[in-house]
C-alpha cells in the first residue's frame, strides 16, 4: 500500500514534468526544422504594415519614450529577457509545487500553444519590426534557430505569457497574484522595446486565451471552479 502511494505520489508530479518536456522538446525541434517545415510559408508582412499602428514613427516614438525612462526601460527588458523560457519554467515549477494538476494543465496548455504556433508560422509570417525599420536605437539579438525572425505573429512570448498569467491568477495565493502582475506585463514589454508590433502582442494574448479556454476540451481535464 506504501509501495504504490509513493509511486502515485511520484507519478503525480512525474507526468506535468514529462509533458512539460515534450511541449519544450516540441517547440525546440520545430525551430530547429523550421527551414525546412516553413519553406512555402508566406510573408504577408506589407498586408501588416497596411494597419495602424506599424509605422516607423509610432515604432520609434514608443522604444524612444520607453529608453528616456530608464527605470522602466531596465524593467521592460528584463521582463522580456525572462519572457519566455524562464517564464514557462517558472510558472511551472510553482504551480508544481503548489498544485501539480494545475501543473499539467498549464503544461498542455504550453503543448497547445506551440502546435498553433508552429502550424500558423508553418502557412505565413511577417518580420518583427527592427527588421522592417533597420537601425532603431536599440541592440537586438541576430537570428538564430531558437529565435527564428519569422516567429512574430502571434507572439510566441506572449501566447506563453498569456497562458502562464491565466494558470497563476487562478491560485488563490499572493505570490501567485506578484508573480502574474510581472507575467502581465511582458507583452506590453514586448511592444515598448519594438520587439514585436502591437498585433503580435494582440493576437498572442488571444491565442493564449484561446488555448487556456479550450485546453480542457483537447486534453478532457477540469478547471477550478468548473
């Protein structure tokens, strides 16, 4: 009876750690392949930039404004540093230690998230707008295979922040409620720092809430309160 307590125990927070692997392991060979996987994707980048809000002027105004303050400019780029690998670990490891089904759900959600993402990037893309408008007063990180120029809409960092705020506001702890207030902010970091457009940080946060919404229906779990 001990004996298969300890081994529910263990396979109780062993499976959330295991799908949790598998989303990273997932998203990080897609990025790997994606040369390959995204050869026929289309660059819809000039439909973008038809929309309010993508000019060079609001761009550049936005990172100028953020950069004269530099307190928030220190904030909003740390905040975006940790915004998505540290921030889906994180939120993970706590809601772990807190509530390991909660866990599992976020780490589905995660799951979710990146088979949206890799399926709309695999069809179309647009380039981020340090791209699209070249020398903007900051320093930004040259492509690489874990941050592909072509992942931008919907904002990869955003959907994962999304998906980690939604899991944390619904534990009814105060460092859950400080953690997602800084989650919180990052797509707003996002913009402010011109790593992405507005609609990448708009369509991230809905896909997230999307996936968050409807997660229970793929992976046929409950939510609290439901």
């Amino acid at each position: 009876m001990e004996t298969g307590s300890k081994r529910e125990i263990l396979w109780r927070y062993l499976r959330p750690s295991l799908l949790l692997a598998t989303a990273y392991l997932y998203w990080a060979a897609y990025s790997f392949l994606y040369p390959l996987i995204g050869r026929w994707a289309l660059n819809y980048t000039d439909l973008l930039l038809r929309l309010p809000g993508t000019s060079r002027t609001f761009v550049l105004s936005l990172l100028t404004w953020t950069e004269a303050h530099h307190s928030i400019y220190r904030l909003m780029d740390a905040l975006y540093a940790a915004g998505f690998t540290w921030v889906l670990l994180g939120a993970f490891l706590y809601l772990l230690y807190r509530d390991p089904k909660a866990a599992e759900r976020a780490a589905g959600e995660y799951l979710l998230g990146f088979l949206s993402l890799s399926l709309v990037f695999s069809l179309a893309y647009v380039l981020p707008p340090h791209m699209v408008y070249p020398n903007l007063p900051r320093h930004y990180s040259p492509p690489g295979w874990q941050a592909r120029p072509q992942f931008v809409l919907p904002s990869p960092h955003c959907t994962v922040d999304t998906i980690s705020f939604l899991a944390l506001t619904e534990e009814r702890h105060r460092v859950s409620k400080l953690l997602a207030l800084l989650v919180g902010l990052i797509p707003l970091a996002t913009v402010l720092l011109a790593e992405h457009w507005v609609w990448d940080a708009v369509s991230g946060i809905l896909l997230g809430w999307l996936v968050n919404r409807y997660s229970g229906k793929v992976f046929n779990s409950t939510r609290k309160g439901s």
